[in-house]
C-alpha cells in the first residue's frame, strides 16, 4: 500500500495524537510520525491514515472546539497540507 508523506502543523499533530485513534486498532489507524522540524511534523501514512487526520481536522477546523482558536488555526492549515499533499500524489481529495 502507498503512504503519503507530507510536513503538517505540529500543534494539531501532537492534539490528535493525544484524542486517536478514538477506537479501533491504533497501528491502523495512526499515520506516524517521521521527523520533526521545528513547528513542523513530517508525517507518513496510508490514504485510510491519511483520511482519519483530515476527519479529525475537519472537526476542529470547523470551530466544534472552545476557546481554542490556535488548535482551530491549526486544524486548518492540517487541512491545507493535506490537500497540497494529496494533489500532489494525484490522490482525490
């Protein structure tokens, strides 16, 4: 299976890691953490991976959080790495 690489907010990173995954296997559904550059995370993850972090973001990046405007800043621009990333690879977003 493939895996998609991308560099994602370390702030909503480190968030989602400590929520998920909420159930289930957490190898199959955690993308991994490859390296860390400064604000930054590269992450590696197959589309199903990949899919479990932009649901999450899509949560957040809607407002569903209280009085966390950086972790909502934060799942937003999740959301635009992804999308960068995915086109990219030439996966359907």
């Amino acid at each position: 299976m493939t895996e998609l690489t991308m560099m994602v907010p370390a702030s909503f990173w480190l968030d989602h890691c400590d929520r998920c995954p909420c159930d289930g296997d957490p190898e199959a559904a955690m993308a991994r953490e490859v390296s860390t550059h400064g604000s930054r995370v590269m992450i590696a993850g197959t589309p199903a991976q990949i899919e479990v972090l932009r649901s999450d973001a899509q949560f957040y990046a809607e407002g569903n959080v209280d009085d966390c405007p950086g972790l909502v800043r934060s799942a937003r621009a999740t959301l635009a790495a992804i999308a960068r990333a995915t086109t990219t690879k030439g996966e359907a977003k």
